[in-house]
C-alpha cells in the first residue's frame, strides 16, 4: 500500500471517530465513512489493501443507501479488476460518474516553505481557527469555496450557510487534539475566504478542505495558507500528503508537491444512492 493510500484510510479512520460520524469496516478489510453530509466528497469508500470485490461495493453501496448517502471512492493502484470493473458497470448504468485526482506527497523543507509562510498583513489575517463559532464560519468558507466557481453575487449568498451536518463537523474537527482548521480572514469584514484542514495520521499530515472564494482567487491566499499550516506542523511527521485535484494541482506543484512515487493521476467514482 501506498503512503498516500495509507495515508487516506488513516484520515478516514480519524473522521469516522468524530460525533455524529459513521465508520465501518467490509469484510476484506476496506472501510465505509459518512459524515452524514450529503454530497458525494462527504463520504467515502476506502478500498483496503486487498483492492476490494465487487462484494464489497455492494456492501458499499447498502452501507450509504441505508443512510441516503452518495460517496465517492478513490481508485488508488491496489484496486483489483473486480472492483473495477463494479464500479465501470454502475458508471455504465448511470449510478455513478467519475472524475481524477492526483496523488501528491511534500517532505517539509522549511526553505521550500518559507517563501509561502504569510507575513503580518493589514488585508487578510492567516490562523489556525478554534472554537464552535469559528468552526462554523469555517465550514461555511469550505462549502461556498467548492461549490460557488461562477463569483455571481446570488451564488455566493445561496452557499453562504453550510448543511448543519457539516458545521458539526468541523466543529467536532476543531474539537479533536489531531486536526486543525486554518482560514485566512478578510480584515475588513471578518469573513472568512479561504479555508484548509490539516489531520495527524501515522503516515504524515494529511491535507483536505483547500478552498477559496471566488471573489479572492488568484490572490495566492491558499497557498500562503498551506505555508501557515505547514509552518505549524509537526516536525516529527515530515511527510505531508493530499489528493489534488485538476484544478488545484499548479499551486501544489508551485508549493513542491510531487506525484513522484505515488499512483499518480487516479480515477475517483462518485456513487449515488
């Protein structure tokens, strides 16, 4: 298994343990997570070492339709055919769609971070966020990043509040010793515009949640935010690990993320209920 496959389990394993999470484990060993929230990136199929059968995406697919939960699954070098091939033939039937991520690693470095570590600012202010107040106005920073891309001024008030499932997550998430929220906070308005979740495994820190507002993209204030959360992380645990997407993969390349020694681009099923 792969640092970064090993890595993700361990995230999952990690989330699955927080309140009003769910977790569980098929028979070959693979693992079920849902955070309750219903979007697909939410919840998670976790193939194990074994690569999974098509027994266990069926045992997938009652865990999260028990729940009516779509999930996604990442297909990491371990998948066997069988899987594989379960998971082409619901994408055939038009029960799941796929989509690619790319498997990246970065060994801290303090001179690669250093450039990136944000200095003081009279805009924007960079912090790790505590607290249920700041967690909830981090998860509605996360939502409305991901899910506001056209910056019209109706979409952005439309996700301006998260679902209720997922500001109790990151409040359980800001709660719990091995994960930390960052945002990077507008001065002027106090809101917050770009977020980032950073979670303690025994394979390294694991990377989730970077997004920002359409309204302060291209501004660099993500990666200057990974270079504060970085900053912070623990010396013990060098390795640093994430899936990117399409989209984010430049600005993890810029920051010296590398798919070298990893899966690589890997296709991720995203599964209806």
């Amino acid at each position: 298994m792969s640092p970064v496959h090993g890595g993700v389990l361990a995230a999952l394993k990690l989330f699955g343990s927080l309140p009003g999470c769910a977790l569980a484990t098929t028979r070959d060993g693979s693992l079920l997570y849902a955070s309750g929230t219903p979007e697909a990136g939410e919840n998670y199929l976790g193939l194990g070492e074994s690569g999974g059968t098509r027994e266990t995406v069926d045992a997938a697919r009652a865990f999260f339709s028990a729940r009516t939960l779509p999930f996604a699954c990442p297909l990491f070098g371990s998948a066997s055919p069988e899987t594989r091939h379960a998971l082409e033939a619901l994408e055939t039937s038009k029960q799941a769609s796929r989509t690619w991520m790319t498997c990246m690693h970065f060994t801290y470095d303090e001179q690669k971070i250093t450039p990136f570590i944000p200095t003081e600012s009279q805009a924007f202010a960079f912090s790790r966020l505590q607290g249920e107040p700041q967690a909830h106005a981090w998860a509605d920073a996360a939502w409305g990043g991901f899910g506001d891309d056209t910056g019209s001024s109706a979409t952005f008030e439309a996700a301006a509040r998260s679902p209720e499932t997922f500001r109790a997550f990151a409040a359980a998430c800001a709660a719990h010793p091995d994960i930390a929220l960052y945002g990077v906070t507008e001065n002027t308005t106090r809101q917050i515009c770009a977020t980032l979740l950073a979670a303690r495994t025994p394979f390294g820190t694991a990377i989730f949640y970077v997004a920002t507002r359409s309204e302060w993209r291209h501004r660099g204030l993500a990666t200057r935010l990974l270079g504060k959360a970085l900053a912070d992380a623990d010396d013990a645990l060098p390795k640093v690990f994430l899936l990117a997407t399409d989209a984010g993969e430049p600005m993890y390349r810029k920051f010296g993320f590398t798919d070298e020694g990893t899966e690589g681009r890997i296709p991720v099923y995203l599964i209806r209920p």
